[in-house]
C-alpha cells in the first residue's frame, strides 16, 4: 500500500533466488545503450522514473529484463495500451519503438536476487501485489520499497525478480549495479532484433500478434 512506510526492521526473512550463469536475460533498450550497459542516471525520488529505479536516495545504477523476449518486449511497450473497444488490434506508436532494439544478454557469473513472486515471498519483505503491480502514479513509493529491501539485505542482493505485470507468465528482474561485478552481463549480438529495420518490425509484429497488437502504419 502506498501509505505504509517500511518498517524500521526487516522481521521477515527474504528468499533467495540464484540466476545461474550462462542465463539468458533478454531487454529492450535504446540503441545508443549497449545491452550490457547499466543506467546510471538516478530517477527522481518523487518524479518520473521506473519501478525500482537508483535515486539520489539511494543512487545504484540499474538495468531490466525479462527472462523471455515476451516478458521484456510486453514490459517496455505495452503500458497503459488500451484495447479497442471494437475489438480491433491495439496499435503500438511508431514513436515506441523508434531508436529502439531488443537485444540478449548471458549472465557471466551466478547472481542472487530477491524473488517477489509469491504472497508468501512479498509478505517476506512486509508487502503483497501492489509492490509490483502498481502503476507509474505510485513508482515514488515502489522505489522507496525497493531501496529499503536493498538496505535490509546488502551486500548479497544483486537484483530482485517479480512476475511481469504485462505477460504475469514470465518473469521481469533488475539488477543492482553496484552489488554485479563488471562484466556480469555479455551481449549475445547475433541476436539482437534493431526496430529501426524492416525485419525488425516483422519480427515485432509476429511477437506482438497474440497479445492483439500490432505497430501503427
């Protein structure tokens, strides 16, 4: 809820979840970012900003994924995307996608990161759903979670984990910059999809068609 305040102390005792290495983490990203590269501007405390951004609180780099092409496809371009009353396909703005790529990257080492997946690892860290399934009205707040779940177990959480809001199949992480080691994450650059080329926006459609959405012309 966003009204309550973390408490003083973690009572609870968080899970763990390990990525092994040689995971695949896929996100989508500007083209000028390699997909390696963390984000190292911290978001506001209270203004703009994502879900479990760095602030000047608390200032991490940090850097999303999805564990499948879906989970980060559906995270970045599907928000607030509203559906056609007449039952037509939802269009995506050209705008969305420009200077825009989907790029894979493989865990270079094992990495620890808090789950939040289930009640009972929410309750874990005195939360439930609304953690990690609010909107961007109430991202000031999920930060100020985040960075007191950080706090309560440093140094060996290097991210947290949640289902994904948009596809609650797959899974979405971040990844605290300062707790991975340099060279955490190596780009796989043969599979990079750019969305500035027509193979790319094939490739984007045909992912997008199941979930009714299809780029505008």
């Amino acid at each position: 809820m966003p009204n309550y305040r973390p408490p003083d102390t973690m009572t609870g005792t968080p899970g763990k979840a390990v990525f092994a290495r040689g995971t695949l983490l896929y996100r989508v990203h500007g083209s000028h970012r390699a997909a390696r590269d963390f984000n190292p501007r911290p978001a506001h405390c209270l203004y703009g900003g994502g879900r479990f951004d760095g602030t000047s609180c608390d200032p991490y780099g940090y850097l999303y994924a999805g564990l499948t092409p879906a989970a980060a496809v559906c995270e970045t371009l599907l928000r607030s995307l509203p559906f056609d009353p007449s039952g037509g396909p939802r269009l995506l703005p050209r705008a969305a996608v420009e200077g825009r790529r989907l790029s894979t990257g493989r865990l270079a080492a094992d990495i620890t990161a808090v789950p939040l997946l289930s009640a009972q690892e929410l309750a874990a860290v005195h939360q439930d759903s609304w953690l990690v399934h609010t909107e961007s009205h109430d991202y000031a707040y999920t930060r100020d979670w985040a960075h007191w779940i950080r706090r309560h177990t440093a140094p060996w959480a290097q991210g947290l984990v949640w289902s994904s809001k948009r596809e609650p199949a797959d899974r979405t992480v971040v990844l605290f910059g300062d707790r991975c080691p340099d060279g955490t994450l190596h780009t796989v650059e043969e599979d990079a999809v750019d969305f500035s080329t027509a193979d790319g926006r094939e490739w984007l459609n045909s992912l997008l068609q199941p979930y009714y959405v299809q780029l505008a012309p």
